[in-house]
C-alpha cells in the first residue's frame, strides 16, 4: 500500500516560516522552545507549578553517558 502526503500552504508565509525553521540549528531551536516556554510561565504566573513538575520530573529519567 502506497500513502502518499500532500502538504498545503495558506499563503507564502507559511512556507517561508517553515523553511525558516528547516534552516536552524538543532540548538537554537531548541533555545527557541525553552524561552518560550519560560515566557509562558512568566506571563500566567506558573512558577510554582513549574519548580514542583521539574522536581517530578527528574525522577522519571536517566542521563546515559554514550560509549
């Protein structure tokens, strides 16, 4: 079976935006994800709730070092 994707743009923007983005490094997409994410807890005063589910959180991963 053959599935094929089609892919629709609403206007120019879009593409640009999205070739925009094919462009960055994996690192500065990154930095982007993360400051708008601090943004976000900032603008609806979350701070609280993010300290208390980072704390949750470092109990449900493992940092493996590579070999």
């Amino acid at each position: 079976m053959v599935k094929e994707v089609t892919v629709a743009y609403s206007s120019d923007v879009d593409k640009k935006e999205i070739s925009f983005w094919k462009r960055i490094s994996f690192e500065d997409k990154i930095y982007t994800v993360q400051f708008l994410r601090e943004q976000t807890i900032n603008l609806f005063n979350k701070q609280e709730e993010y300290v208390t589910s980072r704390k949750r959180l470092r109990r449900f991963y493992k940092i493996v070092e590579p070999k």
